[in-house]
C-alpha cells in the first residue's frame, strides 16, 4: 500500500520514498520523517500542506503540478535537496523551519500568473550544493538576493554554485 492507503497519523517516519503522483489532492498523513526522497508530481491539486513533515533526507521534489498555488512546510527543517520546479500556478513556497539544505537548492521555471512568487525561508542558514533561482518571473530578484546573503553570511554558506536569472 502507498502513502494514500496510510491512515491519518498512524506512521511517523517512512524509511523509503514517497511518491504522490497524479491525484487532485495532498493530504497530510501526519508523517514527520522520509528517509528517502519524497516526490509530489503531476498532480491538478491547488495545495500542499504538510504540517508535520520535519525531515526529508532525500530530495524534496515538487514540480509539473499545473494548478498548484501553495506550499506549506511549517516543520521542515532539513532536507537532502529541494527541487521546486515546472509549477505553473505556484505564488507561495513557505518553509520557515526549514535551516539545513544538505545538498542543491532549485527553484526553476514556476510561473504565478502574474502574481509575486512569496518566499519563504526564513531559517535558512546552509546549502550543501549549488543554489538556483531561475525562470521565476513572479520571483522578486530582491528576495533571492536576501536569502542568498543570509545564507553567506551565516557561516555555513552556500557550498555550489549561485546561479539567479530571468526571476521577476
């Protein structure tokens, strides 16, 4: 059985993967720890709110959702990667626990519909690999800038390279 068939709050950590594709919604199952990667994709839902989730080890990948507008991760403080891309709709990825990026950073080629693309990692303090902010047209420049240089100057850095083009 799948992530679907899991009941609500009944598993804290998956030692696998997670893979959500296609379905018209994300429901939280209350799941805090993935030690693999943990993949939503494909799917026409307009939200992903995953209250509990704390750590992914893997790859957070969420990307190719076309209607999806939010993300929420209010506990995620850690993941292996994060990779946020090809989400036509997308206005808001908001992580504010989220501190630790233990490898790339990609945000690439999220469009909002005209409206701003919010930000927000506000914990953030290390990035293991490359940082990528590109093709974000609702993605203020400005705000990139502003986590780029919190992340520098927090010690940790960012250990790749930075690469920021063509956002808003």
């Amino acid at each position: 059985a799948g992530y679907a068939a899991l009941p609500a709050n009944a598993v804290d950590l998956v030692t696998g993967n997670i893979v959500l594709e296609g379905g018209a919604q994300v429901v939280d199952k209350g799941v805090s720890g993935v030690g693999g990667s943990f993949v939503v994709g494909g799917t026409t839902a307009a939200s992903v709110a995953l209250a509990s989730l704390a750590v992914v080890r893997g790859t957070l990948d969420i990307a190719h959702n076309d209607a999806l507008q939010t993300v929420s991760l209010p506990a995620l403080a850690a993941v292996g990667a994060l990779d946020v891309e090809d989400n036509a709709s997308l206005s808001s990825l908001d992580a504010p626990a989220l501190a630790s990026v233990g490898g790339d950073l990609v945000l690439r080629q999220n469009a909002t519909g005209g409206a701003p693309l919010g930000l927000g990692l506000d914990a953030l303090l290390e990035i293991g690999g490359s940082a990528t902010f590109v093709d974000n047209p609702g993605l203020a420049t400005g705000i990139v800038a502003v986590v780029v240089e919190r992340v520098q100057d927090a010690g940790f850095g960012v250990a790749g390279r930075v690469t920021i083009s063509g956002n808003g």
